[in-house]
C-alpha cells in the first residue's frame, strides 16, 4: 500500500497528475519490482511516463536508448522544467561537444541523473560502455522497439545489438521495451532478440476514436490540399510527402495561398529543422510539410489534422503518422491520396534490394494497397493489422468507408469456392495466385503448378478481379484465412476456414471502390477544369465578349483566351487581375493585355447574380511551377535548337513542342524565329500565318485539311500556330 501511496505522490509532485492513464500503473509497478516489461501501446498514450516516473523512483540511472535526436532533447528539456535542475536528465549522442560530455559524465558518476537517453550508436562504443560499468544502472528503457525488427517499418541494424551491450555493461539488468506500432510478427521478433520472453506483456488497443481516416483518389493532389488547409484555416496540421522535392513544392503552395507552412526534410540544415521544430510547436506556424523525419517525438497535442500527398510504405508508417493527430483527444482528420503510380515507383525503390528484403518490403507494401483500395470500415482492418479484432459498428462512422454509399454481394457461394481451392492446392500459395486462378489468367506460376487444368481455373472469370480481390481481403479479415507473413504471405485455412467449407452459411461481403485513373501532380500544366458546375450562361456571355474585342482588334478569337480558360473562368468566377492570373492558359500577360473587359464583365454578373463565389477554388500556384519551363524560355532566348533543349532535358521532340505551346498559350511571347526560317520556307510561313488570322478555331486537324496533308507536315502547322499566337496573340 505504501508504495500505491508513494506511486501517486510522485506522480503528483513530478509530473502534477492526479490518475495514471490505461495501464500506465501496472506497467510501472512491474518495472519497480524488477521485472521485464513489454509495452506496446498507441502513439498518444503515454508511454514515456511508463519508464519516466519508475527512473525517478529508482536508485541509479535509468538508461532509454531512442533513436531520434529531436525526441531526446524534446523529454530532456520536459524532464528538466518538471525536476527543476538541469542534471536530472541528460543526452549522449553525437550533437555533444567534449566539454558537454564531460559534463554528463560527471552528473552520472555523481548519482545526479536519474534518466541518460543514448542513441544506440552511442551505446554501442567500447568507451561509453566501458563508462556506464562504472554506474548503478537502474533499468534499461528502449524506446521505439519496432526498430529491431525487418518486418517494423523503421529497421535499424544497430539495435539488434542492444541486448549484446545490456549484458556487457551488467548482469539481471531490468530491460522494457516500448513501441507504439507492433503486428504480432514484429513482436515476436522484438521479444526473440532482447532475450525477454518471460516479460510481463501489456497491449492496448490500437483504436483511436477521435480519429477520421479518409482515403481519396489523388487527382490534383496539390489544389485539394490548399483547399482542405484553407478550409480549416488556424488550425494545426502535418501533411506528409515521400520526396523532399514535393515538399517544397506543397509548402511553397501553401505560402502563396497565404498560409503559414514550412518544409521539413533531412536535406535541410540540422539548425533549420530544429527552429521549424520550434515555430510550429510555438504556433508561429500553422502547417509542416515534411517527409517521415518530422514529428518523431514531437509532442504536440492539438495536430488537427495530417494529411498523406502520397500513400507511406508501410501500415506502421501510416498509423504512427496519422497518430500525430488529435493527441488531446480532440478532432484529428487523417487523409491519404492513393495512385496506383505512386505504388509503382515505390516498387520500383525496392528492385535494386536484397532478395530477402525485397520479399520483406512487397508483402508489407500489399497491405498498403490493400488498405486504399477496401470498402471495408478502415479501423476494422487497421486494427486487424495490428492483430486486433475489432466490430465496425464501433467505428461511429468515423471513416469515409463507414459513412459513404455501400455495394454489397453476397458471398456465400463465392467464399466457398476460394476455400475450397486453397484447400485443395495444399495452403501454399498467397491470394494473387489463388485470384489468378480463378480469373484464368495466363500465368508462368499457374502454369508451372499445372493449375490452368483445375477445375476452378477461369471458373471466376465473369465475377470479375474486383470482386475476388475484395472476397480475399475480406476472407482474412474475418479470419476465415490467416496470412503466414514469414512465409511470402502464403494463406492458410483457420478453424473457421474448415468449418464454412464443411457447412456455408449466407454471408455478405462489400465489393472495393475503384479507385478510377489517378494522376500525379507532375501532369497538371494543361487547363483543369475546377469544381462546380460549369456556369453554361456566363460562358455564352464571356465568348461573345471574346467575339466582340477578336473583332475590334482583328484577331481569331482564340488567340484572346482559348475555351478551356473561359470554362475555367466559369467556375472560379475571377474579379480582378490576380485572380484571373491563376486561370489556366491565361499568365500575367493576357492578363494584362486582354483581361479588364472580361473582370468587369464577370464582377456585374456575380453582383446581378448575387453568386456565392468559390475563393478557396482559385489556388494559386507558383508562377513558373516547373524550372523546365525558365529553362526552355532561358534556351530559346540563346537561339538553341529545340531537339538540343529536348535531349538536354530527356524528352522527346513532341512533349518539348508540347511545353512551348504551353508557355505562349499562357501569354508568353517567344521569338521562334531562329529555328522556324531554317525549318520552314518563307512562302509556306506566310500561307500558314495567313490561314491562322482568319482561322475559326485553332485546331491543328482544320488546318492540315484546309492546306493539304500532303504539302504541311503536323510539326510545320504546330510550329507556325505557336509563331502566330506569341506574335498577335501576347
């Protein structure tokens, strides 16, 4: 009872809590009493309480072996302001000077510092062994444990070494090991490697209610996160990126549309990343855009929302990066944008792996993909990764897949035949060969199995891949079958598997959403048209204005703005010129040369019309998104030879036309002179020019028809209607 008492005073008089959370009180008196501990519990649960108050109580100085510097320094500076001096906490890594370690070391020795945070190189050198010899050592804490494992998403070969070195520096001492992401494989290996099979295991639930998890097609990635940050302007938020190229491009995205947001990579200066740290802890910033390095450790509880431009590697990466947010317990909105092309460039980083680790990174990657593409509850198979079961109704619809439409099918028949089939080809195969199957399709696998001459073979064919695919998800999920992950997920029948092959029962399953054609944010330089419905009035009134001003100035109406700009228009309503600058094919100088009529005509009609304009639509982008575009403009003003500033570049003839056309349709005059007078002959430009001044329309077809295939090649008309448009045109 005493120590009960003394439990609670300390927490109080330490940390100024009056409850322990979960299991924090178990978990503590089972460290006091020397035992060894596995923690696993969620990212926001308070696991550094679990060895924090336990060092304090303790004689000697409790060693926690983290791999984040940032994290180190984050619980260093709390433990200090809670402790009230500066010795009762200290760090051992390489960012010390002599001096500093000089210091640390002397507070150890003195029995000053109750918790030394070392990063596992550190730990590992014979001199800081040789030095913590020296020490009552009171436990050993290793944080972030998933580290150990292959199958963790964050593998660091130095901590399979940690247990070498515990038993180097003394005998019987106390280890806890603590993650915040651990599938029942990942925990095995943990326990497998410290040599703590005998430890105490506490395991809380995976689920955090207060979390939406959405997933949305990535198409226009960039514009729809401008748009959610606008919309929830204020608050806190982290949006994810996997190249530290797309995160200065989001973040420079987002300060043109005046947020507050700053980039976060390893490329950036350490002292950098550590005031970015700083600002958006002290709400000096609204929005970090990162790659997975940020916000390891970083406690901040009110992150409203964290945002995936592109889907992670891994569910452990996915669900410690979601868990970022709404750590209070407050709103937390996780959304994730998923192109299959994203997948395959991650498949493709994976090629130039080892075997082993390749294995490793494919089955781990499937479940992503498999994740994305479900319409099954996202906590339910969340929470299933991570080994639990857990009833979708619980979820209070707080994913998209629990709150929209649903197409069910039944099952039962279906179920019964993939069974079936896995039963009678021996459980030594994973889903994509059993769906192979039973689409007939030709495959080497099938074929070498001799499986194209079962029965069952193309038996699945009309039902459709989509359907099979969402049949053997759901087949895992409710533990009908269960994936040996060691063994390149082959799949076997558990009980319940026999059981439904012996007496089927009805049973209904939902069929995946198609996730449609996705696009990355690389192919947005053609007009989009907005969101909203397309204002078919204003359209008519903006084409007879452009009809009007083509007359009075002599020129075919398209060289004014092209159809595709007055659609646009049409959506984001524009009334003035910078907002009409931000209209695709329309730049700063068709802007300026021909856009006052079309904003006053466009400003009266929102007016007369009392429209409820869409600003968050019009977001801004940068002014020349792609340095492509400078360098082609830089090269044109050289006179360089268009194929050389396509070679240079590696891209072929066409795109390299296809990109000038798209800078002087955008308002741009190039002088293309140099390469067309040696290109073309002087009678056939003029022919072409002339067509072009009376031309309708701008199509390069109506052209080749009206001047003869056979006398213009398609490259001689393109060349001539980019000459045509910068010269009258901009």
């Amino acid at each position: 009872m005493e120590t009960k008492k003394s439990l609670f005073d300390n927490l109080q008089n330490f940390f100024g809590f009056d409850n322990f959370k979960g299991e924090q009180e178990a978990i503590i008196t089972n460290i006091l009493a020397g035992n060894d501990t596995f923690v696993i519990m969620p990212t926001g649960g308070g696991k550094s309480m679990c060895y924090q108050l336990p060092a304090l109580m303790s004689e000697g100085t409790a060693i926690v072996i983290s791999p984040l510097i940032a994290l180190m320094k984050n619980q260093v500076d709390q433990l200090r302001a809670f402790g009230g001096s500066d010795s009762i906490a200290h760090f051992l890594n390489s960012s010390l000077t002599k001096a500093d370690i000089l210091r640390v070391k002397d507070d150890v020795l003195s029995g000053k510092t109750k918790l030394l945070y070392v990063a596992p190189e550190s730990l590992t050198k014979q001199e800081n062994v040789d030095f913590l010899r020296l020490n009552q050592v009171s436990f050993v804490a290793v944080d972030e444990a998933h580290c150990i494992s292959e199958w963790g998403h964050d593998f660091r070969p130095e901590y399979r070494k940690i247990r070498q070195v515990i038993s180097n520096i003394g005998d019987d001492i106390p280890i806890i090991a603590l993650t915040a992401t651990a599938t029942p494989k990942v925990q095995q290996d943990i326990q497998k490697n410290l040599q703590m099979n005998n430890a105490t295991v506490y395991k809380s639930s995976f689920n955090r209610s207060n979390l939406f998890y959405e997933v949305r097609a990535k198409r226009n990635a960039i514009k729809e996160i401008v748009k959610f940050v606008k919309q929830n302007q204020g608050k806190s938020g982290i949006i994810y990126c996997l190249s530290r190229k797309k995160v200065e491009e989001v973040a420079e995205a987002l300060n043109l549309n005046g947020v507050k947001a700053l980039p976060y990579h390893a490329g950036l200066d350490p002292k950098v990343r550590a005031d970015t740290q700083d600002k958006f802890l002290m709400e000096d910033v609204d929005v970090i855009v990162a790659t997975i390095a940020f916000g390891m450790g970083i406690d901040k509880p009110d992150v409203r929302y964290v945002i995936h431009h592109d889907m992670p590697k891994s569910m452990e990466g996915y669900y410690q990066e979601t868990g970022r947010a709404g750590r209070d317990g407050g709103e937390g909105v996780c959304v994730a944008f998923y192109s299959g092309k994203d997948i395959d460039k991650l498949q493709k980083f994976m090629k130039d792996k080892p075997v082993a680790e390749r294995e490793i990174g494919t089955q781990i990657l499937k479940e992503v993909i498999d994740y994305a593409e479900s319409s099954v509850c996202r906590r339910k198979q969340l929470l299933h990764y991570f080994g639990e079961n857990f009833n979708e109704a619980g979820c209070n619809n707080m994913c998209d897949n629990c709150c929209g439409p649903k197409v069910h099918f039944d099952g039962e028949e279906h179920l019964h035949r993939a069974l079936s089939l896995i039963k009678q080809i021996g459980e030594k195969f994973d889903d994509c060969h059993i769906i192979n199957i039973l689409m007939g399709k030709d495959d080497a696998q099938v074929k070498n199995y001799e499986h194209d001459k079962l029965e069952y073979f193309g038996s699945g064919k009309e039902q459709g891949e989509n359907l099979w695919n969402s049949l053997m998800r759901q087949a895992l999920l409710n533990n009908f079958l269960s994936k040996d992950i060691d063994q390149y997920g082959l799949l076997h029948l558990t009980k319940a598997g026999n059981s439904f092959i012996e007496n089927p029962y009805s049973i209904r399953f939902l069929l995946n959403q198609e996730m449609g054609p996705t696009d990355d944010d690389d192919t947005e330089d053609g007009p989009k048209q907005g969101g909203g419905a397309l204002d078919t009035e204003l359209l008519q009134m903006l084409k007879d204005l452009r009809k009007k001003l083509a007359k009075q100035k002599g020129l075919p109406p398209f060289v004014i703005f092209q159809d595709p700009s007055l659609e646009e228009m049409c959506t984001h309503y524009p009334i003035n010129t910078e907002e009409l600058k931000q209209i695709s094919g329309v730049g700063a100088g068709k802007a300026l040369k021909f856009g006052a009529p079309f904003i006053d005509l466009i400003k009266k009609y929102v007016e007369d019309n009392d429209i409820d304009r869409p600003v968050d639509m019009v977001i801004k982008s940068a002014a020349n998104k792609s340095a492509l575009k400078v360098f082609i403009i830089q090269n044109i003003d050289r006179h360089l030879n268009l194929d050389d500033i396509a070679a240079s570049k590696g891209l072929t003839y066409e795109e390299i036309l296809k990109e000038v056309e798209t800078i002087v349709n955008s308002g741009t005059k190039l002088n293309l002179n140099y390469y067309i007078d040696e290109m073309i002959d002087e009678d056939k430009q003029e022919e072409v020019f002339d067509y072009f001044k009376s031309a309708e329309v701008d199509s390069i077809d109506d052209a080749l028809a009206e001047l003869g295939s056979d006398d213009y090649t398609r490259e001689e008309v393109q060349l001539m209607r980019i000459k045509f448009l910068s010269e009258v045109g901009n």
